[in-house]
C-alpha cells in the first residue's frame, strides 16, 4: 500500500530548480535558455524555448495570487520589447525566432478565479497550468 499526501512546495527552492532541470515536465521540447533572468520589473523565472524556437517566459507561483498574471505580462511585456536582444545573447544556447511573439505560462497550484476571468481576455499566448506535489509513503500491508 502506498499513502498519498499534498505536500508544498517553495518557489525558488525547490519547484525553479525541479523545472529548470527537467523542463519537459511542463511541456515535450522545452529548453531553458536561462533562469532568474533581471528585467526591468525583478528577475524572470524561466526564461525558455519550445520545440518550435518560439521563447517562452515562465512565471512560478507556490500559492494562488492576484498578481501572478500582473507579474507575468510584464515580463512577457519585457520579452516582447527586448526579443531581438535575447535571441542575440542567447544564441549560443538556442535558435529563438525573433520573429515569433513570446509565449506566456504562469505555473501554480492554483489561480484565482480573478485571474482565470481575466487571462481570458488577453491578447498574447497565454497558458495557465496547474501542479499538485504528492508525497508518497510506502505503507507495509497488514
């Protein structure tokens, strides 16, 4: 038997390292081109690229919070001004098309239903995705 448990998790200490080593895990193609990047508006967790070359700005939450999609568009906002720079910083790393608009995900346990309302009016790629950690204990069978 196996006892399940939710567990949380830290932002910075434990779920950005988890995901930049294993990117695959939040979409197949995904490539980190850098972490904790400084922007104009605070440090971009992930900054990325997908299987089609198109950069993807990450933005982690270990909580539900209203400005998470605030937070997020600014740094997609940032991107998208400075995209032709990134692809010439990083083009060691990876080919980004600085052709292509930047793509948004904002990951998190949850969103609030504020943010869910809002994110679908907004005119960019954005993607919500949600994660659950588990814990798990194998329990011996009596």
């Amino acid at each position: 038997m196996i006892k399940v448990k939710a567990v949380s998790v830290r932002e910075k200490e434990e779920l950005e390292p988890l995901l930049v080593a294993n990117p695959q895990i939040i979409e197949e193609g995904l490539k980190v081109v850098d972490h904790q990047h400084p922007t104009d508006s605070g440090p971009l967790d992930i900054l990325a690229i997908d299987s089609e070359g198109t950069l993807v700005v990450v933005e982690l939450k270990n909580e539900a919070a209203e400005s998470h999609l605030d937070q997020g568009l600014r740094y997609y906002d940032w991107c998208r001004q400075n995209i032709s720079w990134i692809a010439n910083a990083y083009s060691a790393k990876a080919k980004i098309n600085s052709e292509a608009a930047p793509r948004l995900m904002l990951i998190a346990p949850a969103f609030t239903d504020t943010v869910r309302r809002i994110a679908k009016y907004i005119d960019a790629d954005l993607t919500l995705i949600e994660y659950h950690v588990l814990r798990t204990k194998k329990v011996n069978a009596v």
